[in-house]
C-alpha cells in the first residue's frame, strides 16, 4: 500500500466562511462541489484533488508555511488575472544561503529556484498559498 495511488484533500482552516467564500469563490474563482452541515466548502481543483476550507477560528491563519500550490502554465498571465480581482500578492526580499535572490518584482513574482516563477498570496485569514510555474 502507498498513499502515492491516493487523491489527497488539502484542507484549511478561516475563521469566518462568508469571507473565505467572497474570497475563495469570488476573487479565485473556484467553484464549490460540496457544502457540510458547519458552513464547510470543498472545491475541485482540476480533477486531481480538492481543497476543504472549513470553520476553525481559534486555529485560522497560524502557519507560516505556504499550504498550497497551484501549478499554472503562465505565472504573469494568472497573477495579472488574480489583481484585477483584488487578490494582493506577497512581497518578498532576500537570499538563500545558496546565494540564490528569491526576491519579488512589484507585481509579486519571484525566481523560483530551479528555474521558472512563483508568487504568493494570503487569504483574509492570512493562510498563504502559492502559484508557480515555468513562465
């Protein structure tokens, strides 16, 4: 058995579902496929896995790790979409001990180490997710 042959749900934690659904459904655009009983929404994403956002004030936006990324064929042309509906993109500035300049442009788009772009994002909760890509 290995988990690897397994859909894997990623689920996140807001604190008030009304705006995690303005933002999540609105501003992302993605479309709910399941609704729970507390308020929970579950979207499809691509076909090949969801993401669960539920109910969870005292644990919403605690990690400083990016929780998600999304893999896009064109990292400008998705970030550009994203702003014109109000989604704010993280600023970065700094270096890895490797040498490697992660640091954004003013749009929010970095250098991914290994080549091609990433940006990051928040939601209300401060939860943070990432788009990347090769170009």
């Amino acid at each position: 058995m290995s988990l690897s042959n397994y859909k894997l749900r990623t689920s996140v934690a807001v604190s008030d579902m009304d705006k995690a659904k303005n933002f999540y459904e609105g501003k992302l655009g993605l479309v709910a496929m399941e609704t729970g009983a507390d308020g929970s929404k579950v979207y499809e994403l691509a076909g090949e896995g969801s993401l669960e956002v539920y109910p969870s004030p005292d644990t919403a936006g605690q990690s400083p790790a990016t929780l998600a990324t999304w893999h896009v064929d064109d990292v400008e042309q998705i970030v550009d979409e994203l702003i014109s509906h109000g989604v704010i993109f993280e600023q970065y500035e700094g270096k890895l001990e490797s040498g490697f300049d992660y640091s954004t442009n003013e749009k929010g788009i970095s250098p991914r180490a290994g080549g091609g772009k990433v940006a990051w994002f928040k939601d209300p909760d401060g939860n943070i997710f990432s788009i990347e890509g090769d170009r």
